[in-house]
C-alpha cells in the first residue's frame, strides 16, 4: 500500500511552473536562454500600492486577520463589483484568498462530490483539471477550435451538460490563448445556462483590465441577472496591478457559498498575508492611472509579436482580444524534422528542441488542452521578444 494519498495519482504538477523552472535552472547553469512561458507581468508593483504595503507594516498590521479577508479590503472588493460590473455584492458576499488559484480550489472541495461533472472549455489554463479531479469531480472538456477563435458555440455547451453537471469554469480573456467573448457571444452561452439551473458557473476575470479596444470586457452574471444567485466572480489583483507575488485573490458570490469556501480556508491556509491585504485595498481604491498605461504596453507588444510570429514559416498565430498571451498554431511544422533528424511529431517536441536549439523557452499546447500550439507571454521587454522570435523564426527556418 502506497504512503502517499491515491488522489495524487490523478493529477501532475503545473506544467507552466515546471517549465519556467527548468529555463530558470538552465539560465544559472550559464545558457543564455530567453523564457517567455511566465504568465506574469514583468513590471514592478506601483508605487502608491509599495508606500501603503509599507504603511500597514508601520502601522503594526502584522497580526492574523479573520480567514475571509479585512473588512476594508472585503468592501473595496464589493465597491469594485458594483462601480466595474455592475454587480451587487454585500461585503460578507466576498472573500479574500492567497491567489485566485486558492479561490478556485476552495469553491470546487467545497461543492464537488465524487462524480460530479466540471465543464472546462479547451485551451483551458494548466490547472482547472487538476483541481477538479484532486476535488474528485470530473472535468468535462469542451474545444474552442483555432476557426472558432479559440472560443466555445452555445450548441457544444449545450451538448456537454448532463445531469451530473455541476460548474463551468469560464475564463475571459482567456489564458492561454487570449480569446475574449464577445458581448452576443456571451448571452448565447447564458441563454444555455438559464436553461439548465443545476449547472453554476466559476468565472475567472483574472484578465479583465488586460482587454484590447474594440473588445469590451464583459462578466456573465452582468450579461445575465438571473445567474446571478449561481455565479462566482473571481477575480485578484495580480494581472491588473502587477502583484502576482502579493499573492491576494478574491471572490464574491451567494453567502452560503461564500461561508462554505471560507470554512474550507480556515482549516487550510487561513487568511491572506494581512500585508497584502492592504495593499490591495489601495490597488483597488487609489490611483487607476497603472492599468491604461500597462494595457498599451501589453498592447504593443502583442501587436510586436503576432507580426513577428506570423512571419515564422509553419507558424499561425491569432491574434487575441486580451490577456499577455498568444497561442499559436504549429500545424503547419508537425512531421517536419530538426537538422539533427528529430521528428517533430507534437507540440511537445516542438517546444523541447526549441529550447534546446535556441534557448527559448515555452509551454506546450497539451498542457492546456489544445493541440498542436504552444503559449508564449508577451508580459516581456520588448527587445526580447524581437530576440525570442528571430530565435523561433530561426529554428522553424532549420526544419525540414
């Protein structure tokens, strides 16, 4: 009999991580390698957000606060909903956790029972199918095809809901790929929603201020109020303010499920480092002047990127309504060969020769669901990226 729990046998470890990890160890080894597989922003925290960080501390806020957040970030978090989205959440509706990661996790071991079915649409971040089987659900995967700008029609969500349905997961803008759903396009999946009420709905807004004009960020329980009882808002401040390490994720949604999700962190981790916690309730209530500024950078460098990459012989790549993101197609490279005599038989392989041939590293299509592509972050200066694509131009030009 194994020592270690049977549900580990269900899962793997992030891949993205692994990844970053291992261009990380390869750079200290002396490689000159170029990581572009990090989904975080590469600027420093703004400064307004660093001197209240530092006022908390000097104020002696260093103590354990109660495990669904402080009551003035809670109600930040509330006034954030109803001025951004218009929707209406009373502070005891919300709560605080150590990354949107954590909140997600609390939701699906607080609601999941053994069999119960997650709707996941393809490409999917690394992670959602792995907290719904270490949840012991089922995830139910369904593909947004590159034709389909990498997004899900109502007739195929439609058409995964079973009686066992109990979440969809729903991610726009989306990682990995950048989709952003369309207003209309968002009211045909909520009009399937309305007629399925067993199935809630986990939306993860992680990118909402990282979205590119003429796309306009919407949240569905704003396009419909009737999900509005059924629906978890996650969001953090982590992409938009640049404080992936502060680790501070939130969430708000019906109180019993709230009060379930926070039962569930007060035997796990407890609240969110009471310091970061401050320093979201400046992110969120002081100077917004940081978000339009890091949107055009963003938007720059996508743009820099999908001419760079489209430009790369066996390469087709999208261009995404948000996010840091892009997801290109390498369809057009399966079954080639490196000039070593590799096969380049998936995007798996494509991404281990590039980054043993040109030190560019990034994460594989099948991690998130969707082959043959692969993610590269754009959250990067830009002469990298310059750099990284002559490199990835350089390595399709070696194929044969």
């Amino acid at each position: 009999m194994s020592f270690l729990a049977a549900a580990l046998g269900r899962i793997r470890p992030s891949p993205t991580i692994a990844i970053t990890a291992q261009a990380r160890e390869l750079k200290a080894a002396g490689r000159d390698i170029i990581s572009l597989s990090a989904g975080e922003p590469d600027f420093d925290t703004p400064e307004n957000i660093r001197v209240a960080a530092k006022a908390a501390i000097d104020r002696g806020e260093t103590r354990y606060t109660s495990p669904e957040g402080i009551p003035e970030l809670r109600r930040a978090i509330a006034d954030k909903f109803r001025r951004e989205n218009g929707l209406d959440y009373a502070p005891d509706q919300v709560m605080v956790s150590t990354g949107g990661k954590q909140v997600l996790y609390n939701a699906l071991v607080a609601t999941l029972n053994p069999g119960d079915e997650v709707i996941i649409p393809a490409p999917y971040w690394v992670s959602y199918p792995d907290m719904v089987l270490l949840a012991g659900g089922v995830p139910v995967v369904v593909t947004g095809t590159l034709e389909n700008g990498f997004k899900i029609k109502p007739e195929a969500l439609a058409a995964a809901i079973t009686p066992r349905s109990k979440w969809l997961i729903f991610n726009s803008p989306s990682n990995p790929s950048g989709a952003g759903y369309s207003r209309d396009e968002l009211k045909g999946l909520t009009d399937v929603l309305m007629a399925h009420p067993h199935v809630w709905v986990m939306s993860d807004d992680m990118y909402e201020h990282i979205a590119y004009p003429p796309f306009v960020f919407r949240t569905p329980a704003e396009i419909e109020p009737g999900l509005h009882e059924r629906t978890l808002t996650v969001n953090g401040v982590s992409k938009a303010y640049a404080m992936t390490g502060w680790r501070i994720g939130y969430a708000a949604g019906p109180k019993p499920l709230i009060k379930a999700m926070t039962t569930i962190q007060s035997q796990s981790t407890s609240n969110a480092c009471s310091i970061s916690q401050w320093a979201a309730v400046e992110a969120l209530t002081g100077p917004q002047d940081y978000i339009p500024w890091s949107r055009a950078a963003f938007l720059r460098r996508r743009d820099l990127v999908v001419g760079l990459l489209n430009a790369c012989p066996g390469i087709t790549c999208p261009t995404p309504e948000g996010a840091f993101y892009v997801y290109p197609s390498i369809a057009g490279l399966i079954g080639k060969r490196t000039p070593d005599g590799a096969v380049i038989a998936t995007d798996s392989d494509f991404a281990a020769a590039l980054l043993a041939a040109e030190g560019v590293a990034v994460v594989f299509g099948a991690a998130f669901g969707l082959s043959p592509n692969f993610r590269v972050s754009y959250a990067a200066a830009d002469a990298q990226l310059v750099e990284a694509c002559a490199r990835i131009a350089r390595f399709c030009a070696t194929l044969s």
